[in-house]
C-alpha cells in the first residue's frame, strides 16, 4: 500500500475516524493501531505479519528479562542476545544470498568450488527499519533511559505503527514509548503540520522524484554506456534531488501522518545539499539513521575518546555498516567505504591545515565553495549507490570523459527542475514550520478543502504512474 495512491488515501480516512472514535477508550485505540498497522503491512505480504510479530515479542521479552535483573553482567549478557537475535532475523532475510554467492564466486577463483545451500529469500519491505527500532528499544532500556515497557501492547504498537513501518524515520524508543503513555491529544498545531508535510512530501515525490526517474534517472542509469558526460551528470544530479524528494517525501508524509493520529517524530532531513562538509551533511541526511549509527554503534565503539586511530577505525567501521545495512551488494559497501574514508580526510585536514578549518570557511565565498565540493563528492557516491552493478558504476565513471553533443535527455524542464530543487536547500530552515503555523488559524473545513485541493493539483500535475518509494527495498 503506497502513500500517494486511493487506496491509502481510503485506508487512512477509516484510520483516522475509527481512532479519534475510540479516544476515550485508550487500549481499545491502541490495539486498532495496531491492528491496522499490521493489514498496512501486510497488504504487501501477509507471510511476513509473522515476523514483525516475532521481532516485537523478543524485544519486549528483552525489556521484560532486563528488568528484572539485577547484576550488570546479566543484563549486558539479556542485551547481547536480544541484538544477536534482531540482527540475525535481519542477517539471513537480507544477506544470506549476498554473502553465499560471494562465498561461492571466491571458492570458484581458488579452484575449490562445491555446491551451497543457495536458496531463493524474498526481503520483507521494511525489515531493516523495524529491527532498528527493535534494537533502540532494549539499547535504551538497558541503559536506563527508559523503563521496561510492560504493556505488550505499547510496544507492540511501537514497533509496527504503520506511517514509518516500511521506510521510516527510525523512531527512536525514549523519545515516542513516553508519547504512549499520555493520551493523544490532536491539536491545531499537529493537524496545520500535517497538512503542510503531507502536501509538501506528495508533491516531492509525486511530481519532482517521479519526473526525475523517469526521464532521465533511470533510462541512464540502465545503460551509462550508451550515453555522453552531458547525460550522464545531469543524470546523477538528478538522482541526487530525486533520492532526496523521495525519502524526504515520505518521511515528511510519514511525519505528517503520525500527527494526524497525534503522535510527534522527529525531522529525518534538514535540507542536506547544503553542508559545507561531510560531517555536517550526516547532521542533515537521513537525520533518524545518522544518529541512531552514532548512539549505538559509533559512541559504543569509543567515538573520539579513544586517540586519533581509533577515533579514524570508528568512523570507517561506521560508515561500512551503515553502507551494508543500505543493502546486500558490493555497491552499498563501496559507497559507504567512499563517505567513511572521506569524514576521515575531512578530520586530517582540519587538524594539519588551518584553512581547511571551519574557521576559515566562515566568509561566503569559503562556505561557498565548501558546499560545492561536498555535494559534487556526495553525488559521485551517489553513483555507486544507484548503480545496479559495480561494472556499471565503473562504467558511469568511464563515460564522464565522453563528451559528445549526442544529448538524449537533459532537458531545459529537467534543467530547471533540479536546479529549482537545489536552490530549495537554502531556503529558511523554518519555513515549514512557519507556514504550518500560519494555518493553525484557518478554519477547519478551510483547512480540508485545501488540502483535497492540494492533492488534486499535484495529482494533475504529476506524471502517470505510481513508482514505490525508493527507500522500501531496504
């Protein structure tokens, strides 16, 4: 079930209805949620209700079991469970054919090929998503920053609610199990917020994003070879806004839906191709996974408070795994080794050169410049992340050189659209914000009769067709 289709729309107003319906009985609202979560999800696969189920119930177990021991050596040994068994789930549904075929193809080159257990796994949409969750909520609870949760049915709640269950945020546990706690409150602030990021992510994804794939993105990355440099950078720019307009969008969507049923999580982007630097663009890309990496995987390793080596070996182990936990594919890793090894350098040259510090970037034309470098560095990762083979990423690299005048597809509509996109970064931070403000305001019935306006509009607009969003195969 897609956001921006009827069939969401028609789900969602029953949703929303039925629950504010059942305000007063705040259980029975619960276990609705939940049920509807789960028919959410399993619109794509009921075979797979089972596993979302089976991650919920060793995470609350976990809690359970952690609250109620006593000795730290026994809750560090409940915890290590709890996250072999989350990431094992994860492990086998996502990996197990990547690293058998690599297996494979390496006894192949030693001489020593023999016959693996190769079997045919399909990915649950959303697996790494919810096993995160999974994994932030007995990380949190083993360090205290919340209780155990003792009602199966809010964390159950918490780990399948339907707007960030297949492609996020990452909604972290001590910040949204306290919100279940409280009843819901559904004020004109939530609703003028929602329908300002519902319409903005819609239009995003069903007008910036789809026009992007489909008439460049895609038909050049399919066969870079058969294209000249001219197509083949507009091509990348273009799947630099586009992935951005389709994750932001649905996590603006996403943000905007949990609103509406009175629920608050938290900004994933903060208009990220405008960073002056790698560091700062993982402060405002993909804001939910950036952090989660660096509480639970980054600090635990030492951080920065291990000397200068160490601080270097976190940062690339950091950056490797998030690669792998985008997906199963040399690709992924290579564009993770590519950003690990880049916050390295950035780190080096902040020590050893006084003008690569932040403090002589200050003036416009230095920040200028820095934000330049950092977006041309990021789209030629983006490269390897979108490239369907490591060959075609090789080949995408190789065609950069061939300039030609034989452009296909960079039109001045597709010019205009990215460089409009891009400019969008550096708009005020607040905006949204701001205008979501000025709507509370507005009458209700105002309020609706723009929004199915709104919907209209970019459904006129956008073009035929509704692609998923990207961020669903991971």
């Amino acid at each position: 079930m897609l956001f921006p289709t009827l069939t969401f729309g028609l789900f969602f107003l029953v949703v929303f209805a039925l629950s504010w319906g059942l305000d007063p009985f705040p259980e029975a609202r619960k276990l609705f949620l939940i049920a509807a979560s789960y028919f959410f999800y399993g619109w794509w696969d009921w075979r797979f209700l089972g596993l979302i189920a089976l991650s919920s119930a060793i995470n609350y177990l976990a809690g359970l079991a952690m609250g109620q021991a006593e000795a730290d050596r026994r809750r560090k040994q409940i915890v290590a469970i709890a996250v072999v068994l989350n990431l094992g789930i994860l492990g086998f549904f996502k990996y197990y054919g990547f690293f058998l075929q690599s297996l494979s193809d390496l006894l192949f080159n030693l001489g020593w090929q023999r016959d693996l257990p190769m079997m045919e796994i399909i990915l649950p949409v959303g697996i790494s998503f919810f096993t995160f969750q999974g994994i932030s909520y007995i990380m949190d609870v083993y360090r205290r920053d919340i209780p155990p949760e003792r009602s199966a049915t809010n964390l159950f709640l918490y780990i399948s609610l339907f707007p960030q269950l297949v492609a996020g945020p990452i909604v972290r546990a001590a910040q949204f199990m306290p919100q279940l706690a409280r009843r819901p409150k559904l004020d004109r602030a939530l609703v003028s917020l929602g329908f300002v990021l519902i319409l903005t992510g819609l239009f995003k994804k069903m007008v910036i994003a789809n026009y992007l794939a489909g008439d460049i993105v895609d038909p050049v990355f399919f066969d870079p070879s058969a294209h000249d440099a001219i197509d083949l950078v507009v091509a990348v720019y273009g799947y630099a806004v586009q992935i951005y307009c389709d994750f932001s969008g649905y996590s603006d969507i996403a943000i905007g839906v949990a609103a509406l049923l009175g629920y608050r999580f938290r900004w994933n982007f903060n208009q990220p191709y405008r960073a002056a630097s790698l560091q700062e663009f993982w402060r405002r890309w993909h804001i939910s996974l950036s952090t989660w990496l660096r509480d639970y995987l980054y600090i635990p390793l030492g951080g920065s408070r291990l000397g200068t080596f160490k601080t270097y070996r976190n940062l690339f182990l950091t950056m490797l795994l998030g690669g792998i936990w985008h997906g199963a594919a040399w690709t992924f890793i290579i564009w993770g080794l590519l950003h690990g090894g880049m916050l390295i350098i950035e780190r080096l040259a902040a020590t050893n050169l006084p003008a690569a510090k932040p403090a002589g970037a200050q003036t416009w034309l230095g920040r200028s410049v820095r934000v330049i470098l950092t977006f041309n560095f990021v789209c030629l990762a983006w490269i390897f992340f979108r490239a369907e083979s490591f060959s075609a990423a090789t080949d995408y690299l190789a065609g950069l050189a061939r300039w030609t005048d034989n452009v296909q597809y960079a039109s001045p509509f597709l010019l205009a659209l990215i460089a409009a996109s891009l400019a969008a970064h550096f708009l005020p931070g607040e905006l949204v914000r701001r205008t979501a403000h000025r709507l509370e305001a507005v009458p209700a019935q105002w309020l609706g009769l723009m929004l199915e306006l709104g919907i209209f509009l970019i459904w006129d607009v956008a073009p035929e067709g509704v692609a998923p969003f990207i961020y669903f195969q991971f």
